[in-house]
C-alpha cells in the first residue's frame, strides 16, 4: 500500500518567503529580557516589604512585653496600654513610611525600565526601517536593470 504524504503548506509559504527570522527572535529576547528585569524589580520590593513587615511584627511583639507584665497597681495597667498604643502609633508610621519608600524605589526603577525600553525599541525600528528601505530600494534597482 502506498503511502500518502502531505505537504505542509505554511512551511513552504514561509519558505519561499524572504523574512529575516533574526527579527523575531531578537524581539522574543528583548521582551524576555524586559520582564526578568521587571520581575527583579518586584521580587526586590516583596523582599523589602516582608524585611519591615517582620521587623514591625517582632518590635510589636517586643511592646507587647510591657502590657503583659503584672502590676502592683491597677492604674498602672492603664499607663502600660496607654505607653503601647503611644509606641505603637510612632512605629506605624515610621514602618508605613519604610514601605513608601520601597514603592517610591519601585516606581522610579520602573519609569527608567520603560524610558530605556521605549528607546532601544526606537533605536531597533528605525535600524529595521533602514534596512527595509536599503533592501526595497536595491529591489527596484535591480528590477529596473533587468527590465532595461
């Protein structure tokens, strides 16, 4: 029996087709590159962000000493809440400021991620227009030629 073998059509279309892969494969890896850059800087910042979530778990739980002691007068009891919610306050804004500024160092490594990528992509289209022009234009010189 007679085997039947079937071409494929888009290899041969592609074949036949004068297209610079290189192009392709050179925006895959910028693109590649582009998002390991983006995900360094976001793993940065998560890392950042749980080095002050634990250092404000464990200054609480340093506090929290002080309220739990046993005191020799009930008043007392009143001032230790008093001095933790005092201390507390101080160090919520001192940690939420340690995280503003972690999103401030996000947010400026992100506008420069984005400036350098917006100019090595114009740099690679005006290259690639260069290019296509010089490849068109000996195209039709040499089309000319042929049909003088």
């Amino acid at each position: 029996m007679a085997k039947n073998t079937y071409e494929n059509p888009f290899a041969k279309l592609f074949a036949d087709l004068p297209v610079d892969t290189k192009a392709f494969n050179d925006v895959f890896k910028n693109a590649a590159e582009l998002g390991e850059r983006f995900s360094r800087v976001a793993l940065n910042a998560a890392e950042k962000n749980a080095e002050i979530s634990n250092k404000w778990t464990k200054d609480t739980l340093a506090k929290m000493a002080g309220v739990t002691k046993v005191q020799a007068d009930p008043a007392d009891y009143s001032k230790a809440a008093t001095d933790f919610a005092s201390a507390s306050v101080e160090a919520a804004s001192e940690h939420v400021a340690a995280f503003a500024e972690v999103a401030k160092k996000v947010q400026m490594e992100t506008v420069e991620l984005m400036l350098a990528a917006g100019k090595e992509a114009q740099a690679e289209a005006t290259a690639a227009v260069k290019k296509a022009t010089t490849e068109a234009t000996d195209a039709v010189k040499k089309a000319t030629f042929k049909a003088a």
